[in-house]
C-alpha cells in the first residue's frame, strides 16, 4: 500500500474556526429511467477514463441510485477529488447525467511525517504529485529526521504507486527506503537499504491475487530478500474510509529466499477486517495474525505499544516476541460526515468521527502461546478524515498493566499502520 506522510494540521483548524462549506446539491435521478448519456465536468487534469472504469451506470441501460452510491464511495477511494456529485436532467423517457467534480491538489510540497515504533514521530519535507498525468498515479519524494533527539535518525523514501497498469487492472506500488537510525527498540544502529514492489492482479470482482519481492541490505549484518504471495478479498464498500464490507488478505512470504545467510524463516499472515453501519454508527472488527517460524534476526523480532498496536501501553524494548496475534473492536460516530473545502486556492476535503474501542494482543516467542504473552487496553478519541493520510487520529489508551492512560497520535487507519508500523 502506498504510504506518502503530509502531515498539514492548517485545514484542520480552518475547518474548526470556520465551519464546514455547504454540501452542494445533488440532482435526484428517478430510479429505473434509461441513461441517455453521460458527461463529465470538473476534470482538469484526470483523463475520463479514470473515472469511467470506476462507474456503474452506464448509458443504454436503467438508472439505479445505488449504484451511483456505490460508485461515488469508489470514486472517493481514488483520493483525487475533494467533491463529487451528480446533476441528473430529464428528457422524454431517459435521463442525461452530468458527474461533476472538484479535484483535489495535485502538487503537494509540504512538510512529511510518520510515526514508527523505534523513532517515534519523524518530520522533514516532502513533494508529492497524487496524480501523475492524470492517470491516477501517485509518486512522491520525502527526507525525515527523528524529533527526539534531533536529527539521531535519518530517513530517505520514494514512493509510487496507482491502482492500474497499462491498462490493466493490476494495482502496483513501490517503494524505496535509505535508513540511518539508531533503532532503540532493537538497540543497533540501522545503516539500511529497502526497496519493495507489490502488484495485485484482480481474479475476479473484488479477490486479487498479489505478488510481492523485497530486497533489504542491513550493514554489518547483509542482504535480506523475500518474496511473498498471497490472496486478497477486498469487498469494502470504500477503500478510505469503510462503513460496509468485509477485507480478507492470506500471505505467505519466504525471508531469505535465494540467500538465506542471514535470515531464513516464513510468515504466515492473516488480516482480516469488518464493518457494519447503524446509522452514523460504524462497528469495525479486526485482527491480524503473524507466524514466523525459522531462522529470524533480532532487527526483524515483533514489538507492540503505541498508535499502531495497543494504545494502553507505550513501545518497550523488552516486549518482544516472533510472532503476535491482534485483535480489535471498535465503535465510530460519524460527528461531521465528509466534506469539501477550499484553502489558499486548494481543494481538500475533511470530516471528523469519534472512536472508542477495546484490542488485546499476544506476542509469544515458543510453538503457542499462553496467557502470560496476553495485554489488552481500552482506548477513545478523535479521528479526522483526511487526504492522503486517510486519517489522522488522536487517541487516549489505558490497560491497568499501562499503568497510567496513554496519548497516541496515528495516521492512517490503524490497521493499515499496523502493518508496517516498524518502518
């Protein structure tokens, strides 16, 4: 998954002091009339066909409102336009349909951030083009230094990536990473290289088959390459931010495959995700499953506190373990559904949930685990719904083994996050 870290707080608080601009409105289409024709307004700088392979109406055949609700979640998932809307006009026994849409800003030169587990918040600059050509391909540069201490690790990344390729509906991205970090977790300096490449062919409607190498360099320690494959059902009704629908990913990746030297152990991952509305209430349950059996490194041993694992605890170096299984629950209050506004002369859009939840986690080291490599938390916050970062999420966590609550603040979904939460 593409992963680019503008972190732009401004909106946020312009949002706050100034309000929400007015929803535009929508042309009610009567159900079941014949599409006449379509048109497009607003595309700047997206090519029509984009758009076209995400809609469900079509002309020639019978309007339906549920599938424009389908397709305008769809098209909110590209991440290219802060407002879409429909104006539908009568004629005869047909109807004419007019999409319009307010683009997002393409060019984002901006300051980038992320959390990890070992550097905690890192913050430098990034340039960043969410859609290339207007072919919604996104690619962008980032340097990151650590925060605490001051420039103590140091990180390069490029990052690329679009749901089709050449045409075909195969998703890619890629991504390369220059470390130089004192890992604190791990205790080792981290001289490392990182390049990644992921492709996921669709088989059919909403299951893709994916395929994914990885070449990592480590310095003093060597070369890491793995290879995984795997299977993904992917059936949320948005890939942003989901009310309805079921995520199921099965992968297997061999590390040290072609040169096992250093590390020589397999992953069987498990990710699993649902969601159900009640209203403005989304229930959200998920769990990720890892089993490493083999020779593995201690750079590459599970660690969990925090945002991206469990937000009653704090990363600690002596929580560790080779494999981990993490469950979550959580209840989301749409307070502010989504909505557009324009900043300086830049499209962004924004909306606001509230969260509660409970997780619990087990990271264990021998064949099974038991009890005693058991933690759980509760944990309640605020969400903004974001461009580019998905989410960014400011949450307090307590578990009596904590000690104490515990302020985290996220980006992106925690269940994207948690998956490479380490780098």
């Amino acid at each position: 998954m593409m992963k680019p870290s503008h972190i732009s707080l401004i909106f946020i608080l312009w949002l706050l002091a100034n309000g929400f601009a007015a929803e535009p409105a929508v042309g009610i289409c009567p159900e079941g009339k014949n599409v006449l024709d379509i048109r497009f307004s607003g595309l700047d700088d997206t090519k029509p066909h984009v758009v076209e392979r995400e809609l469900l109406n079509a002309s020639g055949r019978p309007f339906s409102n549920e599938n424009y609700r389908l397709e305008k979640l769809k098209l909110e998932s590209l991440d290219l336009f802060s407002d879409i809307s429909l104006i539908c006009t009568e004629s005869g026994e047909g109807v004419h349909l007019e999409y319009r849409f307010t683009e997002l800003w393409h060019w984002i030169p901006s300051p980038a951030g992320k959390k990890t587990d070992q550097d905690g918040w890192m913050l430098g600059l990034a340039l960043a083009h969410l859609n290339v050509a207007g072919e919604d391909v996104r690619i962008e540069a980032q340097y990151r230094t650590s925060v605490d201490p001051l420039f103590d690790s140091k990180e390069f990344a490029i990052y690329a990536s679009s749901p089709w390729l050449l045409g075909l509906p195969l998703s890619w991205n890629f991504e390369f990473l220059r470390t130089d970090s004192w890992d604190e977790l791990r205790g080792f300096d981290d001289r490392s290289w990182y390049a990644h490449l992921e492709i996921g062919a669709k088989l059919w409607k909403d299951v893709s088959l994916l395929w994914a190498p990885s070449y990592r360099y480590v310095q003093e320690y060597g070369s890491v390459p793995d290879l995984g494959i795997g299977v993904l059902l992917d059936a949320r009704d948005s890939k942003v931010d989901p009310y309805f629908g079921a995520y199921e990913e099965f992968r297997v990746t061999r590390y040290g495959v072609f040169y096992a030297d250093v590390e020589d152990y397999v992953e069987y991952l498990w990710d699993n995700r649902f969601y159900f509305p009640l209203g403005r209430l989304i229930t959200g349950a998920s769990s990720l499953v890892r089993y490493r059996p083999g020779k593995q490194m201690f750079f590459d041993r599970l660690h969990q506190g925090g945002a991206n694992t469990l937000r009653g605890f704090d990363p600690d170096s002596s929580v560790h373990g080779r494999h981990e299984a993490i469950w979550n629950v959580e209840e989301r209050f749409v307070l502010l559904e989504r909505r557009p506004f324009s900043i300086l002369g830049a499209n962004l859009f924004c909306g606001v949930q509230l969260v509660a939840g409970v997780e619990g986690a087990f990271l264990w080291d021998s064949r099974t685990p038991d009890w005693s490599d058991y933690r759980q938390s509760v944990y309640g916050g605020v969400h903004f719904i974001v461009p580019a970062l998905d989410r960014i999420r400011i949450e307090a966590g307590y578990s009596p083994d904590g000690g104490k609550i515990k302020m985290s603040v996220g980006l992106y979904d925690k269940n994207t996050s948690m998956r490479w939460r380490s780098r």
